[in-house]
C-alpha cells in the first residue's frame, strides 16, 4: 500500500452513502486525494461542486487508483468496463445485483483488483463469521431467522447483507439458499420446515440498519445483532476497504481480506 494519497473517485457520489463518502474522504487528505465524483447521465447533480473543486460528472476522465461505488445495478456494467480499461481497481458496494452482473463481476477481476461486499461495516463482516460457527456448532436441531430493518425508501429486499448472513450460514452448514431459504410466512399451512433459513425484511422510517440472527431450540433462544446508526459506519469500512485494495493484483478480494491484514 502507497503511503501517497489514494487517488478515489466515487460513484454515486449525489447519494446517501456517496456524500458522506465525499466528506470523509475530504477529512483526510493524508490518505485520501478525490479526483472524480460520478453520477449518471440524467442527474441534476451534474456539474456542482461536491468539494475541493470536484464537479460531478457522468465519466471517469481522470486518473485514479481506485473507485468506490454506491451507486445502482444499472450503472455498474459501463463502470466495470471503464475501471478494466483505464486499470482502476473497484470496491463495490453497490446492492441489488443479478447473476449477470456478479458475471460481469467476474469478468473485470481477471484484469483489476475488485472488492467486493454486501456490507463494508467492519461489525457486520466480524458477524458473518460468527454466525456461521454458531450454525455449524449448535447444529440441526436450532431453528434459525433473519431479521432485517431498513428505511422505507430502501429498494431491494431483503438486503445484501441479510442474505451474505443467509449465505455464510448455509456454507457452513452444507445448505442451500435455493433450497432451505424461506422468505416470510403467510397462509393457513405456514408451519416451520426442519432446516430453512427464515428472511423477514422490514421498510420503516430512516433506519439506517439492523440485522439480527436468532438460533433458536426448545428451552433457549440466541440472538445475535448488529445495530447501524450511522451511515458513517459503511464509509469508513469502504475507505478502509479502498486503502487495502489500492495496488493489489488483479483479482476478486472481500471484506475479509481487509480484517486479516
């Protein structure tokens, strides 16, 4: 890793998660250069300055290490092939995505370093393996939940990262979300099946994020949950995330890799 600054560009920079993206990195100018801020092409953002003299803009013209997205599914193909291009490498946040577009995914990693997670919380990546050894270690016999709160503009359900939850617990327990995931439960035969993994997403006000994991058997219940307050939380792990994969080979790298440094 350079001990230069990190020249970032961020897409979805007029979002959510790309604002404080933009302020944060701005914080730390000894780490952290902003060289470009991306929106689409039919933003009314276009053109405004979102700090330290960087218009927003549809392209990525100028050279950088590494771009961070969060923006929608429908922008990351042409940001995938302009990272391949121009040898930027990629974390992306970005939610929603199809079987194509992790191809696409796939494609773009054979020539840039590409990291990529459902979730940058630091917590959150610590909680996927901590659910997965309590799956494998309490067994069969516990019936387990997702649980997920979101705020009621959130447009994919469940989230990524209740079902990188789902999935990291059904790896560890030779299961499959094809088959053993059940999302929700309505009508007169709706008793539990030995073995599924239940997914309830919840829409309300301006939760940031909640994800809670129950193990549950007769006579006891284990709850396991994580509590985001701040979208804050995400940034630092996707300028963490940017920092490690900053210069790294060409390749596929997650959250994971970050923690074990």
């Amino acid at each position: 890793m350079s001990l230069d600054p990190i020249r970032i560009a961020i897409s979805g920079a007029g979002g959510r998660m790309g604002t404080r993206l933009v302020a944060l990195a701005l914080e730390q100018p000894e780490h952290f250069h902003l060289v470009a801020a991306l929106e689409s092409a039919a933003s009314p953002l276009l053109g405004r300055d979102c700090g330290a003299g960087v218009r927003i803009s549809a392209e990525l013209t100028t050279p950088a290490d590494v771009l961070i997205d969060f923006s929608a599914p429908a922008g990351i193909r042409l940001l995938l092939e302009t990272c391949r291009k121009k040898k930027v490498n990629m974390v992306i946040g970005t939610t929603g995505l199809t079987a194509a577009d992790h191809a696409l995914i796939d494609a773009a990693a054979a020539h840039i370093g590409i990291l990529q997670a459902a979730n940058t919380s630091l917590g959150v990546n610590v909680l996927l393996r901590m659910v997965a050894d309590m799956a494998r270690q309490l067994g069969e016999s516990y019936d387990i939940e997702i649980v997920e709160a979101h705020h009621n503009q959130k447009k994919d359900a469940p989230s990524g990262t209740a079902l990188a939850l789902a999935e990291s617990i059904a790896k560890a327990t030779g299961r499959s979300l094809d088959k053993h995931l059940v999302h929700g439960r309505h009508g007169p035969d709706a008793l539990r099946v030995p073995g599924t993994i239940g997914m309830h997403a919840l829409r309300m006000g301006d939760v940031v994020g909640e994800h809670t994991v129950y193990f549950a058997t007769p006579g006891e219940r284990v709850e396991i949950k994580h509590i985001a307050s701040t979208r804050d939380t995400f940034v630092r792990g996707a300028l963490q995330a940017a920092r490690f994969i900053s210069g790294k080979n060409p390749g596929r790298y997650s959250m994971a890799d970050v923690l074990h440094r």
